[in-house]
C-alpha cells in the first residue's frame, strides 16, 4: 500500500512538473531570483520618451502627423544604428499627402523599423501593420506583442508571431538586424511543439523567451521626446545607438507590470522592448527547462528525501523535507541566475510538503491505532483499573497518551519491584528470551559470571564450560527437565546447582525464561570439612586412644611384661599425642569462625617472640637459630596471638625436619607495600609434585611423611589461614637436598595511635 502511495505521488508530481509548476507560486520565486541579481543596462539602447514633460510642451497625446515626421528627421541626423517607432500607426491621415511625406521621412532615414500591433477579434487574433505608405516605407516590420502571465506580469515575449502565412519577428529582433548587430541562430527561447497542418488564419507563436530585466522603468538612458523636438541634444547624442521612440506617460495606457517594476510604476512596453534588445545582444536571455527535464528533475529530488520520512524520526524527517524544499527552490535560483534557465520548483516543493503531511497524518493514525491497541492488552493484564482517574478533556492522542502512561507507570513500577526481587536473590539469576538472549542478570550473575552475564549475550555461550556431574555438557536449550536441579561444575572447577522454568505471560510473546545458578562451593567445602573431621575422629584421636586400652589390657593380663614406669610413659606420650591433636585441630576450627582482633603490632616482636619460644626445641638439636630484623619498626596491624602462632609454627617446623648441626635463619624486610617474613632450613626439602598439598589440612608430604616425626598436618593449614586474614599471602621455595624457604607477606601499614585513658 505504502508503495502505490508513493508511486502515485511521484507520478502527481512529475505531471505537476510537466505543465510547467504552479503557476503563481513559481511565478513569485521566479520575480524573487530576478530581482536578486538584475543584468546591467546596455548604454547602446536609447529610449525617446513621449512622457509627461513632452505632452505638457507639445501638447496632448496623439501629436500631428508633422510633429512626428518633425521628430524622427531630428533623430536621424543623429546617425543611429536602428530606430524604432513604437507607435501606433495603423490609421492613415486625413490628409493623403502627410502620410506620403513621413513615408519619405521614413524612407529617407533608411533604418526605421515600424511595429505591428494585434488585436483580438472574434475569438481570433489578428495583425494591426501600419498604413500601406508607412509599411512600404519602412527597413522591416516586428511585433510588440507582450505575453502577460496569469497574474497579469510579462515575463516572456515570442520571437515570432503571425499566420502560416506571413509571420514577423519580435520588434527587438527586427531593430538588432537593421542596426547589424549579431543575432544568436538559432533564436533563444522555447520551441513550439511540431504541429499538423495549422488551420487557416490561426495565429503561431515560436521561440518563447523569457526576459532578464534589466531593472524597473527608466533603467535604460531616455531622452524626451520634447527636448528632440526643440533641438537641445548634443551632437553624436544618439550616433550608433539603437532608439526606440514610444510613450512612457502612464495615462497613455501602454505600460505592464514586470518582476522588477516598482509597485506604483509599470514598465512602458518601449522599455520592454528595450530589456529584449539587452538580452539578444547580451546572450543572456532566458528560458523555462523543458518538460520531460523538469518532471525529471522533480521526481528525482522528491525520492531522495522520501526515504527520510519512514528511516528517520519526526524531526529528522522534517528538517530532510525543509531541506528538500529549500534545494528546489535553491537550484532554481542557481539555475535561473547561472545559466538562465528557469525550472519552477512548485511542483517538488508541493510533493515534499503533501508527502510529508500525508506521511506524518499516517503516523499519527498508526500512533492512536497503536496507542488504542496497547491500553487495551494493558487493561486486559490488570495494568488499568476501572477506578482510575478519568484523563483530562483534550485532543484524543493526548487522552490516549495519559491513559497510556498511567497504566505503564504501573507497569514500570511493577517491573521495579521484579527486578529488586532478583537482584536481591543471593543465587545468580537470570531471565533468558526464547531466543537465548539474556535480557536480564542479578548482581550475583554478574559477579560470578562478569560480562558473560550481560545483557543481550547469549546463554548458551555463558553455559559452554559447565559440565555435569551426571556426566555430560550443560547447554542451552538445557537437556535438563525445566523445575528440576542438576549439580554441575564450570571451567574452574566451582560446583553450582543449575535451574531454570519457564514464565509465560497472557500472551506468546511474553515467553521467556528463569535461570538460577546457586553457588554450592561453600557447601561442599563444608562437607569436606565433614569428613576430615570424622576421619579425624575415627583415625588420628581414637588410634591413641586404642592403643591406650591395649597397654592396659596387656598390663591387667601381665603386670611383668612391661614396667610400671614405661607403661605410664608410653600412656603418657598417647595422652600427649591426642591432647595436641585436638589442641590443634580446634585452634584452626576457632581461626575459623572467631573475630580477628585489629591491634598495631611490631612485626620485629613477632619474629623474636616466635623464635624465644622455639630456642629450646633448636638447642635440643643442636641447631642455630639466627634472626634478621631492621633496626626501625615493623609497623602492622592484626591478631598478635594469631601471629605469633603462625611463625612458630613455620620455624618449629624447620627445626622438627632440619638435621642436627645445621642451621635455621629468620629474615624480616620490606619488600614494595609488604613486610616480608622468611624462614630458611637447610632440611631435606620438599619435592615441587608436594608443594601443592603443603597447606591442606591434615596433609603430610615430602621429609615430614617419612621423617617419623609426630604431626598432624594442620600446621601449615593454619599458618595460611592466619596470613590470608591479615590480607597478606605465603609463598613457599623449596629444592629437593637443600632445604626450604616460606616466606610470609603481610601490609604495611602504619600504626594508629591508640586512645589514652582518660
């Protein structure tokens, strides 16, 4: 529909164009452009002037046939090229012999040239010549019939008038050709179309010019006719030129309207006469383009800016339209004033404004339509209640529009409180279309899944890591039956359980889906935990425990197999052995779960505490103990108990795995925004496949496993647990046969005074 729309207005539009526009409209744009830039008045084109001055002095309008032969006598001993009399003078005289003498006055300057007048008679025009003396007389004959438009302006004239049977040029081109002056060939103008046989008397017109005025009246030099008559011109005045004699006085009734006459004065024909002479001899005479180029020209720039009004937005369609229109009537101008040919820009500028009001007046019905449509499926869902306020009395659209915003703030206020409910979710979650485009993702989403999570990226894409643990990929559409969990693990290992349903509106097209990813890992953990403790239980505290009972079963059956003091010895070492085991095993489950004290600390003491309190187990090994701290403070902040604990645990466990003799060295510096602690033995060293293990609870790997030496694994699964609540982090450089190095880092900072008592 659209398209037979715009066809049949391209094709109003180029006939439009054909007959030549809109007639006045183009009309005023043509008369603004010529006025905008005139040509220059040719200085070879003199006018005589039978204006008000001469009929004051030589009295009233016509003057005697001797006053006219007295006046073409004193302009031809002024030797012009051409002269021309622009009068009337197709009624012969009363006097036979005054028409005689001004044939021989005519006769006898050898260059006049006489006008022929036409008059409408019955329907048909018909040519007034001069009295049959004068004609014969006379160098040539031309018309000085104007073509006034429809409002009364004469903008154009016609080369050529006259029957099939005798046909005379254009009183201006007659005079160009007595005076000798060259003529462009072909003629400027317009051509007739080709016709049949013309029937007879019918009156033909060809070569269709329109006029560049030259300015309003009395552009051109006029002398009156007065002063020729008493004498008073200069000699040489009127040598050369071409002079047209021809009556200005306005009540003489011989003047029009023009595009450049001033409102209360009309151009004389004379002087019309006079611009067409301007524009043969000048080049610079004007045409309208044709036809088929102006409907061409017409239809081209309506369907470069058609487009605009269904791609672009209202304003931007506009401003495309005013553009358009200002471009017709822009390229008209430049046409017009460039090249002087005229294209009437009415019939695009027409097409632009009625396609664009037409346009829009669509848009606008689509726009109710619409408007009309969704107040309805909104009140369908509940969006409007009846008890809603009445809209305001006005234009419909805006009854419409009120109504309409009334029931989407609801909307929007219902969606707000959806969307605080999901983000608000401590699970990830989010709201996938039919397509598997995210549409919607909590902040949880967000934060486990980062820009995979976006909006407008595709869940399958999100989904492509993640296996289950059922076996098998987890994609989407997921193989997984809507409502039900599925455990599965992503790229990194993390455990999620997976769930997704569907949620339908009222209307197909508001399918979409709910997808929630509920992180599991802590969970897990906690199950890991679990099991170490009740391996903890079933293994490392009741195997003591056992062997306790055995000691005393064997004592009750055999009081001499052992000694009394070795039994309470070895009892005493079991004892001693679960004491520490459950020491150590709720010393990382309160690390846990306790709150961290916040206090300023000196790292230097912690490192010289922690090695007093391992100086006996050294010297017990015969192992030096070294310590290197800087000579200013340590400035930390943190647990100090907690600390402490930590570093003796790492330097107890470089003495416990270092041979006898060797040595142990504790080395605290800055390193960047950290203070680094390192412990370095000279022990067997740990193998890089263990390194991994090191810090997980109950795990013992490397020289501890096979050392003999009693432990538990929870040491280094401590100290990592105190440095990583400080904020900082442990690193661990170990080589097979040349000992071990952990290094602790832990922030800088600097130490707040603490409030005095007051």
């Amino acid at each position: 529909m659209r398209g037979i729309a715009v066809v049949a207005g391209l094709l109003l539009a180029a006939l439009l164009a054909w007959q030549n526009g809109l007639g006045r409209l183009d009309a005023a744009l043509y008369d603004f452009f010529s006025r905008l830039a005139p040509t220059a008045p040719s200085q070879d084109i003199v006018v005589v002037a039978i204006d008000e001055s001469s009929l004051a002095k030589v009295g009233r309008w016509p003057w005697s046939r001797d006053q006219q032969i007295d006046l073409i006598e004193r302009i031809a001993q002024q030797a012009p090229a051409a002269l021309g009399l622009d009068l009337l003078l197709s009624e012969p005289s009363a006097d036979a012999s005054v028409d005689q003498r001004m044939a021989e006055a005519i006769r006898r300057s050898g260059n006049v040239v006489l006008p022929v007048f036409t008059a409408e008679t019955a329907g048909r025009v018909q040519a007034m010549l001069p009295v049959p003396p004068l004609a014969s007389a006379a160098r040539a004959l031309g018309h000085v019939s104007v073509e006034p438009d429809a409002d009364g302006v004469v903008r154009s004239v016609f080369l050529r008038e006259g029957t099939q049977e005798r046909q005379w040029n254009h009183f201006a081109l007659a005079l160009l050709r007595v005076a000798g002056r060259p003529v462009a060939d072909p003629l400027p103008g317009n051509r007739a179309p080709a016709a049949a046989e013309a029937a007879p008397g019918a009156w033909l017109r060809d070569f269709w010019m329109h006029i560049a005025y030259a300015g309003p009246a009395g552009t051109y030099r006029t002398i009156p006719a007065a002063q020729v008559l008493a004498g008073d011109l200069p000699d040489g005045a009127l040598a050369g030129r071409i002079v047209l004699v021809g009556s200005t006085a306005a009540g003489l009734g011989d003047v029009y309207p023009t595009p450049l006459s001033a409102r209360q004065r009309f151009t004389p024909g004379v002087e019309i006469s006079a611009n067409v002479i301007d524009n043969l001899m000048s080049g610079t005479a004007r045409r309208i383009v044709e036809p088929w180029a102006g409907a061409v020209l017409t239809v081209l720039l309506v369907a470069v800016v058609l487009p605009t009004l269904w791609l672009f937005a209202p304003g931007w369609a506009l401003a495309a339209s005013v553009a358009g229109i200002g471009t017709a009537a822009g390229a008209s101008g430049v046409l017009l004033l460039g090249q002087g040919v005229w294209w009437p820009p009415g019939a695009a500028v027409l097409a632009l404004a009625a396609f664009y009001l037409a346009w829009n007046w669509r848009r606008l019905e689509r726009a109710a339509s619409y408007l009309v449509d969704e107040l309805g499926r909104l009140k369908r869902h509940g969006a409007v209640l009846p008890g809603d306020a009445a809209a305001p009395a006005g234009d419909l659209i805006d009854r419409r529009i009120h109504d309409l915003a009334r029931a989407t703030g609801r909307l929007l206020d219902v969606q707000a409180f959806m969307s605080s409910v999901i983000e608000s979710l401590p699970e990830a979650a989010l709201a996938v279309a039919a397509d598997g485009r995210i549409l919607l993702a909590n902040r949880e989403a967000v934060r486990q899944f980062g820009e995979a999570a976006a909006e407008g990226r595709d869940m399958a894409r999100l989904l492509a890591g993640f296996t289950l643990v059922s076996g098998g990929a987890l994609s989407w559409p997921a193989a997984v039956a809507p409502g039900h969990f599925a455990e599965c693990r992503d790229a990194a290992g993390r455990a999620f359980l997976f769930e997704y349903a569907q949620c339908a509106g009222q209307e197909a097209a508001d399918t979409a889906w709910i997808a929630t990813l509920v992180d599991i890992n802590p969970l897990r953990e906690a199950e890991r935990k679990r099991d170490q403790a009740l391996r903890f239980l079933s293994h490392d505290i009741r195997s003591p425990q056992g062997a306790i009972l055995a000691l005393l079963d064997l004592h009750r059956s055999d009081p001499t197999e052992l000694p009394q003091e070795e039994l309470l010895d070895r009892i005493r070492r079991y004892v001693l052995r679960t004491q520490a085991l459950a020491e150590s095993f709720v010393e990382l489950a309160r690390l846990a779960t306790a709150p961290a004290r916040d206090e300023p600390v000196d790292g230097a003491d912690l490192v010289l505490d922690a090695a007093d309190e391992c100086w006996s187990l050294a010297q017990a090994k015969q192992i030096a103990l070294g310590t290197h701290i800087p000579d200013h403070g340590v400035p930390l902040r943190g647990d100090r108990s907690q600390l402490t604990r930590a570093l003796v645990n790492l330097i107890g466990n470089a003495i416990k795995y270092s041979p006898a003799g060797t040595r142990v060295d504790c080395r605290l510096d800055r390193e960047g925004r950290w203070w680094r602690i390192a412990v370095r033995d000279q022990g067997r060293g740990i193998a890089a496949e263990d390194q991994a293990r090191l810090f997980q609870e109950f795990s013992r790997v490397g020289a501890a496993a096979e050392s003999g030496e009693p432990g538990f694994g929870l040491g280094l699964a401590f100290v990592k647990a105190v440095v990583e609540r400080h904020g900082g982090r442990i690193e661990c450089d170990s080589v097979v046969g040349q000992g071990s190095e952990f290094r602790l880092f832990l922030p800088a900072t600097v130490n707040k005074p603490e409030p005095q008592a007051g």
